[in-house]
C-alpha cells in the first residue's frame, strides 16, 4: 500500500515536471529565451535544465568516470554555488530584483567553467551528451540521486533515452494540445499530463530488474520531494525562480 502511495506522489511530480519540461522547449522554440548562455547550460525560465552546476557530484561521478579527489572538489564547487545562489536572492518581502536571472546566469557560467577545469579532457568532451541524459532519466521521473545505485546495463541506458525521446515528444503535443484549447494544465489538462507522466514512468521501470524496481521505490520513498531542485536540494516550489538552481 506505501508503495502505491509513493508512486503517485512521485507521478504527480512528474507531470508537473514534464509540464515544466516542455513550456522551456516550446518557449526556447519560440525564441523566446535571449539570455545567452549554452545548450543545456542554461537555467533561465522554468524547468530543470540539466548543467554539470546543478548535477549532482555523485551523480557526474558515476557517469562521468570521475576519481575521487575530482568527485570532492566538484562537490566543494557545488555546495559554494548553492551558497552563492542563495545569497543572491533578495530577503523575503523585500522587492525582487530585476537582474537576478542575469546574476544567476552568470554565477551558473562560472561554475560550469569552475568544474570544468576540474574534469580531464576526455571527460570534458563527453560531459554535453552526458547532461542529455540526465534531463532523460528527469523526464521519466528516475531522480538523478539514485542512478549510481540503479547500475544500468548500456542495454538499459539505451532502452530508457529512446523512452524518454518518445515522451518528450507526447509531452510536447500534449502542451501544445493543451494550449490550443486554450488552457496550460488546469483541471482536465492536468490529469491527462498526470497520466501521460505515469505512463513514461511506468515505460521506463519496465526496462529495470526487480531489483532495481526494488532500490528505486526504496530511495522515492525516502525523498519524496526528490527529482525537482539541484544536487541535494529539497523540494522545488513555484516555477519563477524558484527555490532550485534550475
């Protein structure tokens, strides 16, 4: 019975997520996103954007092949950006600040840059396909947390990308859907998202062992609000700006 509960909390945050997902790739599409900045490194809008920044360490660890003392500088780097990103927000009630997604965007540039003079060569250039899948495993709702412990086959990576292709796209059409009747995800729109993230969750944790099923249920269980902030954030809340660097 916990695990069913668990599952829909976990569902219901995909949707909203997925949600999130596609309005930042309708909005990029659009052109609406002049901000500067690279591909995937980009935090401005809404949405998880995937950026070795707001990646967890472990997680970059364990795909990027880093050694220890890489893991715990990235780490050191990681934890000083939180700092410095919450540092920049104004205090509560105070008036918002007007440049804050330029700020943010520029402390996220310098700690991409940071950690990459952190990382070898090789590692380097494999990091942008790596950050692809990172947003992949978000899209189908695995927390990033737990795929060291996850140890997907390449068989499983490969199975869970073309998954998370496909359910992008469906999400996308649904926005689009949604938006052509003149409504983003309210009331009927929200359940069909809900359903549809359900549907990508359930595509994807069928490709896992039981054991695995087993070591992901465990971990969602434990960190409910987990798939939604940076690396070893809590919950996200609210989309502009919001509490994660994402």
């Amino acid at each position: 019975m916990s695990i069913k509960v668990n599952i829909g909390k976990l569902c219901a945050a995909v949707a909203i997520l997925a949600t999130l997902t596609v309005g930042v790739s309708a909005f990029a599409q659009g052109g609406g996103g002049g901000q500067g900045g690279g591909g995937g490194r980009r935090q401005g809008g809404r949405g998880f954007q995937p950026s070795l920044s707001n990646t967890p360490a472990v997680v970059l660890a364990d795909g990027l092949k880093l050694n220890a003392v890489q893991k715990a500088k990235i780490q050191a780097i990681q934890d000083q950006y939180r700092k410095d990103l919450t540092a920049l927000r104004p205090p509560q009630g105070s008036p918002p600040d007007p440049d804050f997604r330029e700020k943010m965007q520029a402390l996220n540039e310098e700690t991409n840059k940071s950690i990459e003079g952190v990382l070898t060569p090789d590692q380097a250039a494999k990091a942008p396909a790596f950050l692809k899948t990172v947003a992949g495993y978000r899209v189908v709702g695995i927390p990033l947390e737990v795929l060291p412990d996850l140890k997907l086959t390449a068989d499983q990576k490969t199975k869970i990308a073309a998954i998370s292709e496909t359910a992008q796209k469906k999400m996308q059409e649904a926005f689009q859907a949604a938006q052509a009747n003149g409504g983003g995800g309210g009331g009927g729109g929200f359940q069909a998202f809900q359903e549809l993230a359900k549907a990508n969750h359930d595509a994807a944790t069928a490709v896992l062992t039981a054991s695995q099923k087993a070591t992901l249920d465990k971990y969602i269980a434990e960190h409910p609000q987990r798939g939604f902030g940076g690396p070893g954030g809590g919950g996200r809340r609210g989309n502009g700006g919001g509490n994660g660097p994402g």
